[in-house]
C-alpha cells in the first residue's frame, strides 16, 4: 500500500521537492526570451497585441468573418478571438518546445542529480506567465472597448487546469520522443498548426455544422477556448461536467506522460 501511494504521489513529489529549481529555470526562460532586445520584456506585451491585429485584419475584414448570427464589432471579434489565442498558445509554445528540450539541454542529461523531468514544468510555466500577460490585456480591452468586466474571470484557474495538466503529460512524452526519433518535431510541427484551425478560435463552435460538430467535442481546446469567452465576455458559469472530466482526463494523462518520461530517461544519456 505504501509502495502504491509512492507511485501515486512521485509527480507531485518530485515537483515540490524541487520547487525552487522549477522557479529559477522559470524565471530565466521568462527573462531570456527577449533578452538582447531592444524593448526587453515589453515584446511580452506588444507580441500578443500585433498577433491579434493582424489575425483581426485577416479573418474579420478580409474574410469578412462574423461571430454567432448576428455578427459582431471588428473590436468585439478581436476580443473574442483573444480569449482562444490566448489558451491555445499555452498549448501550442510547449508542444512546440518539447521534442528539442532535451537535446537542447543534453549537459543536464549527463548529471545524474540532476531532475530532467522539471524541464517540462518550468516551461509550462513560461508559457502560463504569457498566457496571463494577454488575459491582462484582453480584461483591460473588455473594460476600454466594451465596458464590460465580469466577476466570472475568478474561474481562470479552473478553467486552465485541464489544458496545463493536459500539456504538462503531453509535454514530458513528447520531450522524451524527441531524444530518440529526431524527426518528430516536425510532425509536431504540422500537428499543432493543423490543431489550431481544428479548435474554435476564429469561429464560434456553433457556426461548425451538426454532422462535424461532434468531432470537435473531442479536441479539449474546445471546451477550454469555449469556458474562456464565457467567463470574460460573456460573464457566464463555466462547463462543470467537462471541468470534471477534463480534469480527470488531465491527470491521467499527465501520470502517463510522467511515467513514460521516468522510463524513458534512463537512456538518454546513451543516445545524446
């Protein structure tokens, strides 16, 4: 029984225990993203802000897309289209970063002390801090543009908790993949690129017709993407039943990717 509560308990062991080395690999991936730059951090926040303007432009004026049936504002589509750019980069930066996180950091590997299962972490991490930096920017466009502020914002943390267990399990199978097959970050590549117009972040879930919505259902970006325009634009409750399940599903898969990546790890050093 003890052995079993081990098991159960090492991601999570494992993390607390080196905390402190989570949050100073975090704070260095957050610093060094745009040092040598110019403008420095503010890159953070002006990134973001022309990524949305030009997604704008592209899909409102020159697409002329609408949100819903009634259509929208170009400044009401930008927000809505915030709300899913915002979580599916979560996703998307650490996917990306994955197959290469080892190879990249393959001095740590050759340190036996060292705890390479942190690297995922840390990123995801990273990629949150960003995350946040747009929902500041997306809260202050709802208050400017549309007096709009809704008390439901407080669900943030619920609501991200799938995608982060979800990414953090995916990231540790990928980042360990990547050490052995070379050539999956380029499927990775293709993947996420095709993931981002298979989730419902330029059109509303509803425009999608009936016969493929259900496919859509599938792909947990949906109910995350979906769960974050309620609680930002629309004030609305988030999706309890997938919170549950997504949550659940989540810590499955982030045990999986643990374990896997402990597994795996041991030849690592042989390969790199």
């Amino acid at each position: 029984m003890n052995t079993s509560r081990q098991l159960i308990n090492n991601p999570f062991s494992s993390i607390w225990k080196n905390r402190d080395l989570i949050i100073q690999f975090a704070k260095r991936d957050i610093l060094t993203r745009y040092k040598g730059s110019n403008l420095g951090m503010i890159w953070s926040f002006l990134q973001p802000l022309l990524m949305l303007v030009v997604y704008t432009f592209v899909f409102s004026v020159v697409f002329k897309s609408k949100w819903g049936e009634t259509g929208t504002s170009k400044t009401e589509f930008a927000l809505i289209l915030f709300c899913g750019m915002a979580a599916y980069n979560i996703f998307a930066e650490v996917i990306s970063r994955s197959p290469n996180l080892i190879k990249d950091n393959a001095n740590y590997v050759k340190k036996v002390i060292f705890p390479l299962e942190i690297m995922p972490i840390y990123v995801v991490i990273s990629a949150v801090f960003n995350a946040l930096i747009s929902f500041i920017i997306l809260v202050l466009g709802l208050i400017i543009f549309m007096d709009v502020f809704h008390w439901t914002i407080i669900f943030l943390p619920l609501v991200l908790l799938p995608l982060v267990l979800l990414t953090i399990g995916l990231s540790w199978i990928f980042s360990s993949l990547g050490v052995y097959l070379r050539d999956i970050n380029y499927l990775i590549g293709i993947l996420v690129s095709a993931l981002m117009f298979l989730s419902p972040i330029f059109y509303s879930l509803n425009s999608v017709p009936e016969d493929f919505r259900q496919f859509f259902y599938f792909n947990p970006i949906s109910y995350v993407v979906e769960d974050l325009r309620g609680i930002f634009v629309y004030g609305a409750y988030p999706n309890w039943t997938w919170l549950l399940s997504g949550t659940i599903m989540g810590f499955i898969i982030m045990f999986i990717g643990y374990y896997w990546f402990m597994k795996t790890k041991k030849g690592f050093s042989d390969v790199l």
